[in-house]
C-alpha cells in the first residue's frame, strides 16, 4: 500500500526515523498557533509539492521517496525567509486580501 | 534497553503543546492521497492518469454495450462498422475514435516507454556498487 507522510505529532519525537532540523515540527506547529490540524494539512501539502520535484530521486519510490521528500520539505521550511512564516498560510491570506 | 534510553528516545522537543488530535480514518485516507507522489515513473501514471483514462473508456463502451448492443459496440469499437450506421450515433463515434485511435495510442506509448527505459538502463549500473549490500532499502 506504500508509506505515507509523517504526522507531525510522530516528527516532534527525537528518534522519528527522519533527518530532520532539530525542533523543525514542534517550531512549524507553534506557527499555526499550535493548530495541529491546521499545521498538519499545511505540512501534507508541502510535502505532496516537494515529491513532484526534483529533490526526490527520480529512480526512488516508497519509503525512500517519502523520506527524501519529507527531509527536503523540513529543510525548505527551515530556510531563513520561511523560517518564521508557513508558505500555504501566507498564500491564503493573500488570497483573502485581493478578494 | 536502559530506562533513561527509552525516555531520550521518545522525548519530545518541548512539552509546551497541546496534545495532537488522533488520527481520524479520513485523515488517514487524506494522508494515503497525498503520499501519492511516492510512486514513480510508469506505476505512477498507470494508477493516477491511464487507471481514470480506461475507466472512462470502460465506461463508454458500457454504456454503448446497454444502449446500441454489446456485439454492435464491439464491432464499432474495433473498426468493424460505421458507428453512423448505429442506433446512436452520437454515443457510438466517441467509441469508434477512442477504439481506433485512444486505446492504440496509449497502448503503444505504455510500451514504447517501458521498452525504451529497459534499453537505456543497460550499463547504467556503477560497478561500485556490484556485490555491496544496499544499505539504502
């Protein structure tokens, strides 16, 4: 059936099975003041982006393609510019404001 | 495995959030759906582009089958009769076009990709990496 993307909740452990930036799910839950729902939909769509991209092995599938994808998205998210700030929740409140 | 190693491995960031909400069956399915991407190449579009492709034509030749006759629908959908001659027409052409031109099309592109990735995939192989265990599952 092939794995799925992690949880969140799972990721703020410090032995998930993932190479991740040290605190990255806890940081990434407190910018949606701590709405795990909310952080968690974010968190699935980022990393559906990510597997369609070029830092996922072509030749990799499964569990493999899913870490990949999950450690590009963590780095991502960790870089300076999107540090403090979700990428899909400031897209919607553009959204929001143009209409 | 000593107390103080399992209460490092399970050991959160920080305690300061609220506990998660369980995991819902439709939140599971969610995930399911979005992990989609892990697949690749030619399984990756045989499920999630050519699956809904057939399932249409299935589902026009059904519909054929129920409305002009299953053996009137076979024999528009292989090219054997006009579908003009039909009991109708407007139902019996997408079949005909998509007998002769859709199912063939696809099919062959399925074929040719595959056939083709088997032939650049020789000698693409690092002799490195002959006889070593592939640590990366």
């Amino acid at each position: 059936m092939g794995e799925l993307i992690p949880h969140l909740r799972d990721l703020c452990f410090s032995r998930n099975g993932h190479e991740l930036p040290e605190g990255f799910a806890h940081a990434f839950v407190k910018l949606h003041g701590e709405d795990w729902r909310a952080a968690q939909l974010h968190w699935e769509q980022i990393v559906e982006l990510v597997l369609d991209t070029d830092a996922v092995a072509p030749e990799s599938s499964g569990a493999r393609a899913i870490r990949q994808a999950v450690t590009a998205a963590a780095l991502l998210l960790d870089r300076t510019d999107l540090r403090n700030r979700c990428p899909l929740c400031t897209q919607g409140a553009r959204k929001g404001a143009e209409v | 495995m000593g107390r103080s190693n399992i209460e490092s491995s399970f050991s959160h960031v920080s305690l300061d959030l609220p506990p998660a909400p369980p995991d819902r069956a439709f939140d599971r399915l969610r995930r399911r759906w979005r992990s989609r991407g892990q697949r690749h190449g030619l399984r990756y579009w045989l499920l999630f582009r050519g699956a809904p492709v057939f399932a249409g034509y299935g589902l026009l030749f059904v519909l054929n089958g129920l409305i002009i006759g299953w053996q009137t629908a076979y024999d528009v959908n292989i090219g054997i009769t006009s579908p003009a001659v039909t009991a109708l027409p407007a139902l019996a052409w997408p079949l005909s076009i998509a007998g002769w031109l859709v199912a063939p099309g696809i099919a062959g592109a399925v074929a040719g990709y595959v056939v083709s990735s088997s032939i650049r995939s020789r000698r693409r192989r690092r002799i490195d990496n002959l006889f070593r265990e592939n640590a990366d599952g």
